[in-house]
C-alpha cells in the first residue's frame, strides 16, 4: 500500500464497523482509531496498527523511533476456553443495525460438549440431569438466575457436590462458537437446539436489531429500571474469535448523586503531596472514597471537608455502596455544613479502617484496608484455599492486592494512558476473578 503525501488521508478498516481515516499532516500520521487518541504522549510520536499496516513497520521504526510499540511475542496457550471477549463501547461506533441483548449478571459459561467450564478453564459441576441431552457441539452462554442475584449464583455454580440448588439456575445461550457462520447463522442454530433439548434449565438469549441511538437509549434505560446490568451489542455478520474484539460491546449507564466530602486521603505515587481521594458520606450514612475524575488542579485544592461534591457512579454493591465513584464538581448550590460538622459515623468508620489487627476472628487487616480505600475486595473460600482479592483505581493508576485472608497481602500497581484505559482494565480483572469464583464482599460487613 502506497504511503501518503503531505494533506493526503485514507480510509483503512479496522475492528470497528466504520473505517478509520489516518492522515498526514506536514509528516504527522494521525488515525481516528481509539488506540491513537488515547495515547499520553505527544501526537508525533504517537502510532498505532493501522498506520504500521500502511507504511510499513520500517518506516515508521524511522519516524517515530523507540515510541513505536515492539512487536507482540507469541501468546502462550492459555488453559481457558476459546472466548469472544466484549470491549466497552465509548460512543465510537454507530451501532444502527447491531444485535442488541441483555448483559446477565450471572456467571460465564463455555459448555465443550461433554462439560461446562469458566472463561479460566475450572470445571463447573453442574448435575447430570441439568445437562442431560446437551449437544456435543460447544455452546458460549451464561449460568443465571436472575437479575440482582449474582453473589446467590456464585455460591451455587462454585460447589462441587452437584445439589439441587441447580434448579435454581438457567443456561442462557448466546452463540455457537464452533461454527463458522455469521452471527445470524448462529443464532439460529442456538434456538433451533435448545427447541430440540426442551429442557427447562437451558433457554436462548434474545436479541434485537438496534434501530439506532434513540433506540439503543430506550432499551437501556428499560434494562436497567428492571435491575439488569446493561447491554451487549454484536456487530451483524460477525464471526465467533477467541479474545477480545470490537465486534462485541458491551453499554452501561453511570449514574449522578451528591456526597458530603469527610476527608482528605494523601496520594501517593504520581499524586504525591496532592489529594489522592476524598472520603465522603451519602445522606444514609454510606461512606466510601472517590478517588478518580479529578484535575491536576483539583488534586491540588480539593473541595473542603463539609462541602457537597456530585460523583458518578456504576451502580451499588449488595452493601448499597457505589461502585467505580468518579468526581465531577463541587456542588455550589446547596447549603454547605461546617467541617466539623462531619457525620460521626464516617470518621468512626474510617478510624475502624485504619486501626490494628484484631484478636483471631474479628476483621482481618486486608478488609480493613478495603474499607479504608476506593476499592473493591473479594474472597475465595473453598476447602484450605482461603484468599482474598482487592482492587482500586487512583485516576490513571490500577492497585491489585492479594493475599491469604487474615495477612496485608502483596500488591501490584499498573499505570495507563487514561482513567477510561484504567477502567476498562479494572473491570476486566473483575470478570475474571469472578469467573473464578471470588464473592465481592460488602465494604461496611
């Protein structure tokens, strides 16, 4: 493919349904894909696949020099299944004429033809006469019971004793990943084999053409007033690929609510001597850290303690505490409280946080610090294992920590170019770890 003159632009398709248009101007290669935009560094140092793919790795190891990304090394097989895995949608993408379905909260499933096994490769142990009739052909979906009842599913699809609990569940199918047909084939055929089995515990996911995004809004918002998590949406005509691929994405909603600021948490890292979260209260007494949405400058005159902020939200943990909390200003239009007016229980619950180690059986010195931070905390129990699991996000900066339960544990921070790069990457460890079988556990339990 022949490179670009000064002024010069170009179409080229990438994993998205429109095209990306790269340009050059005055020998600064530009391209509308996300990978491009989202980059920390200067724009004439930026590049990305698409313009590799055009001018060539040699050209570009020439214009860009030691910006530009080494080549990927081969990955190493992994032991889970072959999974199609969704990005976030990030208004990208014109999503008229998409399949539109549910999101489940409930746990994913790759059923091989003989077993049912998690996005990791651990077995599911479903009873035999839960399978009964299965096809040998492989099925992707989603053990679920209903919506809001994800922590009740985990307990259930995690053990090993083949109960009767599994009455409970249900196989939602959503795709043929062994066939090599589009979308639409596919789903056919999912429908056409569950009529077959007849089975009360298995049931194919419905999908809608999306009629654009008036559409797309209304669905949503119709989802989630009844509790559900959110949307996905599947490119027509697509293909079942192992990985993650823009072909599936999945839509969510945030949500606006005001908090009264507590206190101020120091940063550390790249935030250090400025503000790294505000502690903050809602009006029920709920305390939690918000951590992530502020500007350089906020960092540096954070709203006072008393003082209102509005924060946007994911949605709310079975403890009611607000998921992924992000600032978005201080409100100036409500009467502020003085600071020392700061509710009681907030700073009780944060001394709680921060206080020593308990004799045996009181609350270990990993939840401890969960409860201290804007984190998220999860446990997996099960015969000797007993470990737990926490994750938090400070602006563009991902913490994991990890341990046995009743020990501080060890942690890992991983830096990104944005606080959305930072998020999507929390949320994937998420899905992963409660693929696993890890049970977040409520913040205030």
């Amino acid at each position: 493919m022949a490179d670009l003159e000064d002024g010069e632009s170009i179409e080229i398709q990438g994993s998205a349904k429109l095209p990306y248009v790269i340009r050059n101007i005055g020998g600064v290669y530009s391209c509308s894909c996300p990978a491009w935009r989202n980059q920390s560094i200067a724009i004439e140092q930026r590049t990305c696949k698409h313009i590799r793919k055009l001018r060539g790795e040699a050209a570009e190891q020439e214009r860009v020099g030691n910006a530009l990304p080494a080549p990927r090394e081969p990955k190493e097989p992994s032991d889970g299944p072959p999974l199609l895995l969704a990005h976030s949608w990030e208004n990208d993408v014109d999503l008229t004429g998409w399949w539109m379905s549910e999101k489940l909260d409930g746990i994913r499933a790759y059923w091989d033809g003989t077993k049912f096994a998690s996005r990791l490769g651990n077995e599911f142990h479903a009873p035999d006469w839960f399978v009964q009739g299965f096809p040998s052909t492989p099925l992707d979906g989603e053990l679920w019971i209903d919506r809001k009842a994800f922590q009740r599913t985990v307990s259930i699809v995690r053990r090993q004793d083949k109960s009767d609990h599994w009455k409970q569940i249900r196989y939602v199918v959503f795709d043929a990943p062994a066939l090599r047909e589009p979308f639409e084939e596919r789903v056919r055929f999912v429908a056409q084999t569950v009529s077959d089995l007849g089975s009360t515990y298995v049931q194919a996911h419905e999908h809608l053409l999306c009629r654009g995004l008036e559409h797309l809004r209304e669905e949503l918002q119709r989802v989630e007033s009844l509790g559900g998590e959110g949307l996905m949406l599947r490119q027509p005509g697509s293909q079942y690929e192992a990985g993650r691929s823009m072909s599936l994405l999945k839509v969510k909603t945030f949500h606006d609510a005001d908090a009264v600021v507590v206190e101020h948490v120091p940063g550390k890292g790249r935030h250090k001597g400025r503000l790294g979260a505000l502690v903050v209260q809602l009006a029920d007494g709920t305390t939690f850290s918000v951590g992530t949405g502020f500007s350089d400058k906020q960092r540096e005159t954070p709203p006072a303690a008393g003082s209102t902020i509005t924060f946007r939200y994911q949605e709310l943990s079975d403890g009611g505490v607000p998921r992924f909390p992000s600032f978005v200003r201080v409100r100036g239009d409500v009467a502020q409280p003085a600071a020392s007016a700061a509710p009681a229980k907030a700073k009780s619950a944060s001394m709680k946080s921060a206080a020593a180690p308990k004799a045996p059986g009181a609350e270990a010195p990993a939840k401890a610090a969960a409860n201290a931070s804007n984190a998220r905390y999860f446990e997996f129990v099960e015969g000797t294992s007993s470990k737990f699991w926490e994750i938090s996000i400070d602006g563009c900066d991902v913490t994991v920590r990890y341990g046995r339960i009743g020990t501080d544990g060890q942690s890992k921070t991983k830096t990104f170019g944005d606080e959305a790069a930072a998020q999507s990457h929390a949320d994937n460890l998420i899905e992963e770890k409660t693929d696993k079988g890890y049970v977040e556990s409520s913040s205030d339990s």
